[in-house]
C-alpha cells in the first residue's frame, strides 16, 4: 500500500518540454512512473521520445485528462506561471498536482490553494521535491535509487533531509516519502500525511521532518497525541540557527521561543514522539522501533 500515489497512478507533466521537465521526465520514467503525457499548448499535437517512449503533448491538462485518463500532475512551471497552471489543473478536476516551483509568491499560492481545496484538488507543494512510493512511483525529483519499498512513511518540509532519512534507513525502506515543502503556505501538511499514514495498512511506523518556523509541528504534535496510534520518530532542523534571522526556506523565521527546534522538539515529545538531534540519530530511533 501507500498514500496519494501507487503502481496505477497516471502522470502528466506541465512544463514536460522545458529543460527541467525534460530532465525529471526522464528520471520519473526510469524509476517505473507511468507518464502518460505532457501539456504545453505551443506544442500540442506533437510528442516527445523519452527513453525509446513515446510521450505525446497535449494543449491543456482537460485534454491531456480526457485522452489518457491521467490523475497525478507534476508541475515544472517558472514561478510567474505557476498560480494560472494550477489552476487550470483544478478547473480539469485533476484528483492530485504536484508542485515542485520554487519561489512561487505567497500570495499566489494562498490564491491557489484556497481555489483548489473548493474544489477537491490535493495540492503538494510548492517548493518541494515530490513524493515517491518506491518500485511504484515516482512523482517528482527525488532520487529513486537511494531507497527501496518498506514499512516507514516519511513526511517532511525539507527536501534534502527526505533524501537523507530515506538513504539512512533504506535497510527497511519506505512506502511513501512526501516532501511537502518549506513555503509559509502549502497544499499538504503534517498532518494531512499523518492521518494518510495512520489509515494505511502497510505503513508500520512515521518519520516526520520539521524545521524552525511557524507553528506546524506544534499543530502535528496535538494531532498525534490524539489521533496516531503509530509510532512516530521525528526531527526538527535548526537547532543551531540564530533567532530572527530568515533561514533557506522562506517559512523558517523564528520570533522569541516561537517556531524554534527546541519548542517544537518539547512539543513532539510531550506527544510521545522520540526526536533525534541528528538525522542519524532519528534514523536509528527508527531502527530501534522497527526492529523492536
């Protein structure tokens, strides 16, 4: 099993033709993902060979939508572009986008999001790596060869430290990584992955990556403790940022005692959940939990 993605999903890609989506096309084929199709309207009617496959380009995702019965979207699309490609996905009805854009404007993304969740569209990202199900699924630019199938779920806000933690404990393996991305807003969350988690049957165990910023992790810690039956590992990044300065991602900035690590590790704690003050050390909490 797995949550958002599996073995079935088909995936388009906005932006396929640019040199971005171009080199992930490439890299999502290779690891199994069923791309059924790019959307670019300047190329519409055209396709684009891959590996020896041949993957056609469609004028809008409805058409691309109604021609190969797709259901994921993975947008490699500039910033400026972005909020209008989305939500021409929403208007399409498409079930999942995934947006891996860095340095969409917050206010765009607040418009997007809000569009998209009226009408029943799941939103990962913006600025994020994707989610993959190994030996499924790929969605996105993580690596595919540095983990394999497994029991742990991972959810995390940095797409560095999902590589990490997935290369760390690839000796168990994963059955879904989400990286949700680090922007002040985003489409998936936290907890939305945590009750994806704690309703699939094949994920035994949690691994959550936080950072310093906001207040997310607080909010996953309260849900946890009421809802997860699960055992969750976690880890904050930041331990050693100085306060009110703006970190690498946009919504990490850190006020007072608010949005630091070591609040947000009290908070999981007193959730129950065991916080590594390394990736390392998280992994092998995890290690200790699985192999129990």
């Amino acid at each position: 099993m797995s949550i958002f993605i599996n073995k079935d999903s088909k995936v388009i890609v906005q932006g396929m033709t640019g040199s971005e989506g171009m080199k992930h096309t490439t890299r999502m084929l290779a690891s199994g993902t069923q791309i059924v199709g790019g959307v670019n309207p300047r190329k519409a009617g055209t396709s684009v060979e891959i590996d020896g496959a041949e993957i056609p380009v469609f004028g809008s995702v409805a058409d691309a939508m109604a021609e190969t019965g797709a259901d994921v979207s993975v947008l490699f699309v500039p910033p400026a572009f972005t909020k209008s490609a989305v939500i021409e996905a929403v208007d399409a009805g498409m079930p999942l986008a995934v947006i891996i854009t860095e340095g969409v404007p917050v206010a765009d993304t607040a418009e997007f999001f809000s569009y998209a969740q009226s009408k029943g569209t799941r939103l990962i990202g913006p600025n994020c790596p994707g989610l993959i199900t190994p030996g499924q699924s790929n969605v996105g630019i993580t690596p595919a060869n540095i983990t394999g199938p497994g029991k742990i779920g991972l959810v995390s806000k940095s797409g560095t430290l999902t590589y990490q933690m997935m290369f760390e404990l690839r000796d168990i393996g994963f059955s879904t990584a989400v990286g949700i991305g680090g922007d002040p807003i985003i489409g998936t969350t936290h907890i939305d992955c945590l009750e994806a988690f704690e309703n699939d049957p094949e994920t035994a165990a949690i691994v959550m990556i936080g950072e310093i910023g906001g207040d997310a992790e607080e909010r996953a810690a309260a849900y946890i403790k009421a809802n997860v039956t699960k055992p969750v590992v976690g880890y904050v990044a930041g331990f050693e940022a100085p306060e009110g300065k703006t970190m690498g991602h946009a919504g990490a900035i850190v006020s007072g005692s608010a949005g630091t690590a070591q609040a947000k590790k009290e908070a999981l704690e007193a959730a129950g959940v065991k916080v590594g003050k390394t990736p390392t050390e998280t992994a092998e909490l995890m290690r200790q939990i699985i192999n129990g």
